[in-house]
C-alpha cells in the first residue's frame, strides 16, 4: 500500500498539480484532484475537499482520500476498498492555504503514514 500512496503523493507534486491543494477552485464535496476518470483508476485515489479548518492563524483546506473503484487500480488500494466501500475515508489531509509545494508535500506524507 505504502508503495503505491508514495507514487500518489510523487504525481501531485508533478507540473502545478500541487497547486491545487493550497488554492482549490472546485466547491466542497468534489475532487480536488485528479480529476480525470482515468487518473483516478490510475492512482487509485482522489482527493475530495471538505470544509476550510479554522487554525490558530490562518485557514486550513481539509481534504479527504478516498478509494476509486474500478478493475484497474493498485491491488492493495482494491482490498482496501473492498473491506471499507469506495466512499470510506484513507486519511484527512491538511493544507495550508496558500501554502508551498513543500507544506503540501509534508501533508501528503503525513496523510499516507496514517493509513
């Protein structure tokens, strides 16, 4: 599992992918990202924002990993699925609004070691 969350956390960090966790444009509920269809079966996951999250001094984005269904994602993100259904949470992650590539990436990190 672990494997194939590290090659999710190392394509969101690719070209501005990561900008989309610091500075969302879709509405609560939706996929932050990847938003492609074949993205998701892909990795496997997706990223659904959730409410902003008040913090000491700024805002927080607070995200949701969520399994994809499909026949063509990493087997140990399907049995995952498979025991907890495709709406389950993985893991909450925490951006920092208007955070670096580098606060996004340390979230991402983070998120994975608690599934």
């Amino acid at each position: 599992m672990k494997k194939a969350l590290k090659a999710v956390v190392t394509a969101a960090m690719k070209d501005n992918n990561w900008e989309k966790f610091t500075k969302p444009t879709v509405k609560e509920g939706k996929t932050t990202w990847p938003q492609a269809a074949n993205d998701q079966e892909k990795y496997g996951v997706r990223f659904d924002r959730d409410t902003a999250k008040e913090a000491a001094n700024s805002t927080d984005h607070k995200f949701f990993m969520q399994p994809n269904s499909g026949k063509g994602i990493p087997s140990s993100i399907k049995r995952w699925r498979d025991r907890h259904g495709t709406h389950a949470n993985m893991a909450e992650v925490i951006v920092k609004k208007d955070g670096t590539k580098e606060d996004v990436k340390a979230a991402l990190e983070q998120a994975i070691e608690t599934v």
